[in-house]
C-alpha cells in the first residue's frame, strides 16, 4: 500500500474534538483563533508529561530530581537563545509567564537616563507593546498607511527629530491585526544610528518565521527580543525575554523575593547576576520545558516549511474570502504577497455586527475565530476609519458599561495545523451568515456586546469535569 501522506496535524492532539452545535447537531472543531493562543504539539504534552516524573525544585538542590530539573531548565534556557538567533554569553534568557509581563519587565529594567527617556512605539503596537512603556518615558507613536502598514517615513522622521533623547524602539515583528511583518532589521540598522536601541516583540512573528537576532557588532541587530509559548504550540504559562547580558546584571530588579541574592543582611542586599537577579520566586520549570520542546520540534519541521506552508494556505484563504458577498478583508488582500505577512485575516461582514457574526460562526457552524479590536484600540480605529468624535462616543458608552457599539472586526488566524478544509469551512460559514441562513435567535449583552442565542444549553460538564 502506498504511503499515507504525512500531515502537520499529525503533530497534534485535539484537532479531531466534536463540539455542540445550536441546532443539536455536533460538528469538528475548528479553530482559527491561533493569534490569540494554540494547541499543545503532541511533543510538548509528552516532554511535560515525562518530566512530571522527575519534577523537583531547581537550583540548589542537592538531590538528584532537582539537579536534573535545573538542568533542564537552564537547557530550555539555552534552546531559546539559539532558536531566536542569539550568542550563549553574550544574550541572556529571562523567563516569565507570557509576552505582556516580559515587556513590563524590560520596560521597569531598561536603564533610561534623564537625557535619554523616549520610546518610540507604532501606531499598530499590540497594548502589551505600548502600555508599559507609558508608565517609564515619554512615548513616541509611529503613524501608520491607510493599509494598516508601518509609515517608514514618519518612523525616520520622529528618528531624527528625537536624535540624542530616543532610547528605544519597540515593534511588533508581525501584526496581530494585520499580519503585517515589519522589517525588523532594517528598522534596528536605523534605531542603532540614531543611538537608541531596539526590542521586537516577536509573540506573533515566533511562531510563524525565523528571527535571527544577529551579532551585536551588526548595526542590524536586534537587542532584546520577547514571545509567548502559548502561541507556539506550548501553553504551559511561559514567555521568554532575550537580550543583552550585561544590562540585566546591573540595576535593582523589579520583583524581589528568594533565588535572586548572593547575601541579604538587615540593611543591605547583594543581588545575584543574570538572567537569575530577575526570576524572584520558584520559577515555572514545566513551562520552560514545554517551551524548548516546542522549539525543538519547530526546528524538526524548519522555519522555512512553516513559514511556506502558511503562506500557501493565507494564500488560498485570500483567493476564496472575496467570494463572499459583502466581505472586506482589511490589510493586504493581495494573494502574491502572502511572504511578507503571516497568516492573520482580520473582515467586516458588510451590514453584520462583528459580534455577531463570531457568535454565530461558533454557535452555528463550530468554527472559533475572534471579534473585537484585539488588544491594539489605535490600530483599529485608524483601520476602521472611527473619527474622533465616534472614538469619544464609544469611549463614552464603554465607560458608562454599553459595548454594544464598539468598533471592531472578526479575525481568522491560522496554526501550523490548519488545512484548506478549515478555510473552505470559515468561507462556506460566511457565506450563509451574509445571505442570512442562520437559524438562532440572539439576543446582544450589552455589557460585554456579545450575542448569545436563546436555548444554548451546552452542559460543560459532559465535557470536562474535576475529580469529585
């Protein structure tokens, strides 16, 4: 018999789930919400799993569980710094539980001065990339082009117009709205000759494409380079944030506790170096091991065949999507230029709110995508359009506890797992959602802005329920 050919989906678990539908029926599970978080790689559920035999404290530990365990942590440490294109001694690894909280980490710990205390973020900037800042220096914000792409010339100019004050630049290295993929080192090369630094936040552009953080004596280089485990494959609480070694041995951490000391006295403390000075606390080994075994089974495939895979199949999604009447796909709609982005769609059903046609691709048709504005508000306002005066009246309701109004989009965002089948699904779903073939009855939580339908009754328990 021949060969059955080998699929990406083999590499996971879960993918062949049956959900309830709204009518009774029952349906595989699609998902397309990948931007927000993934499934485990079977690799990852099995390195966990093993190692939960020999899970024990790490560091400092005489027994041989615990020798093991910080050896493998400090190995998941070294992983990271490779996979992302960094020099063992010369960049170190911080872990943490996620992108959001290794930014604020860097943002408390990068060393401003009152000469120097300005960050330059974009206007496409996910709230994780731009909030942190806020609360340290002054924060600069790069326009966008009405195609929701970086404007290189505004970003020149606000270079040369803070030259001397600029400390940072902050960029996404793909877009989690757009999917746009900025060029990172281009960037940097420019950020560097203006004296300032660069961190690319890489939760989105990881997964999806090789980052290679390049020799600091490259003007090109990237200096600090953060991402999220659960958006590769491996959602165990983990994030990683990789820089330069010798910034993070100086300075007073921003979180204080045991495992990051040389010796503490009544009055004084003698912190310990890097990366531990900045992991208070009993550290999530488990997720750092779950992390380097995504990374070891990604490196298995190669970026490059991920990277094609999902260019072929963003490509065919924007081949079928405009046969949709009534849609309008925001960003790039062009097939031919699938290399240049990853593969997050963001649409509008014409004449549908966005809340609703979420609601009923999940109700109806067992498809997960994502509606809203996807933590980047300014993004999404300058794609939609939103003047000023609509932005201050949404503002207005949001506060006053109504979004039933708020702008936003439905996104579809696509795994290394996802098939054409799961595309021809979302298109024929829309299909019936835009000539109005749906069957449920919804009713809109204005608190929250989401439609439920009446007689949803799912009975989670049948699902999943803890030991009694």
């Amino acid at each position: 018999m021949p060969a059955v050919p080998f699929s990406y989906r083999d590499l996971y678990n879960g993918l062949d789930v049956i959900v309830p539908l709204l009518n009774g029926s029952q349906r595989c599970y699609v998902n397309l919400d990948n931007a927000a978080s993934t499934p485990p790689l079977k690799a990852v559920e099995s390195a966990v799993a093993r190692f939960m035999t020999y899970y024990s404290s790490v560091h400092r530990g005489t027994g041989f569980k615990s020798q093991l365990a910080t050896h493998l942590y400090e190995e998941a440490r070294l992983k990271v710094i490779r996979f992302l294109g960094g020099s063992v001694g010369v960049h170190t690894c911080i872990f943490g539980k996620n992108t959001t909280e290794m930014v604020n980490r860097l943002a408390l710990r990068f060393p401003f001065t009152e000469q120097k205390n300005v960050v330059l973020v974009s206007m496409m900037e996910h709230h994780s990339n731009d909030l942190p800042w806020r609360g340290v220096a002054q924060v600069l914000h790069c326009n966008v082009l009405p195609d929701g792409r970086l404007d290189e010339a505004h970003f020149d100019a606000l270079l040369e117009q803070y030259r001397g004050r600029l400390a940072l630049v902050a960029i996404s290295g793909a877009s989690n709205v757009t999917g746009y993929i900025n060029p990172i080192h281009r960037l940097a090369e420019k950020a560097h000759a203006a004296g300032a630094q660069i961190m690319v936040d890489c939760a989105q552009l990881a997964p999806h494409r090789r980052v290679n953080m390049g020799d600091p004596a490259d003007p090109a280089h990237l200096d600090y380079v953060v991402i999220s485990a659960h958006k590769m494959y491996a959602p165990y609480g983990t994030g990683a944030l990789v820089g330069l070694r010798d910034i993070f041995e100086r300075g007073m951490p921003d979180h204080r506790g045991g495992g990051q000391v040389e010796f503490v006295t009544e009055n004084e403390v003698a912190w310990t170096g890097a990366p531990e000075r900045d992991e208070a606390g009993s550290p999530n080994t488990a997720g750092a091991v779950a992390l380097a075994a995504a990374i070891s089974q990604l490196e298995v495939i190669g970026m490059d065949a991920v990277a094609a895979h999902e260019a072929e199949l963003t490509e065919y999604a924007l081949r079928k999507l405009p046969q949709v009447p009534g849609l309008h796909l925001f960003g790039s709609s062009d097939p031919a230029w699938c290399m240049n982005r990853v593969g997050v769609i963001p649409m509008q059903l014409e004449g549908i709110d966005h809340f609703l046609v979420g609601a009923i691709l999940g109700y109806e048709f067992g498809i997960g995508v994502r509606n809203g504005c996807f933590c980047a508000h300014p993004y999404l306002l300058r794609l939609l359009g939103v003047t000023e005066a609509e932005s201050l009246r949404v503002r207005s309701d949001i506060l006053s506890g109504n979004r039933a109004n708020m702008p936003g989009l439905v996104r579809a965002s696509f795994g290394l797992y996802n098939t054409t089948e799961d595309v021809d699904a979302l298109v024929d779903a829309l299909n019936h959602i835009a000539r109005k073939e749906f069957t449920g009855k919804y009713h809109q939580n204005n608190a929250t802005g989401e439609y439920l339908p009446e007689g949803w009754n799912p009975h989670f328990k049948r699902y999943f329920r803890w030991l009694d």
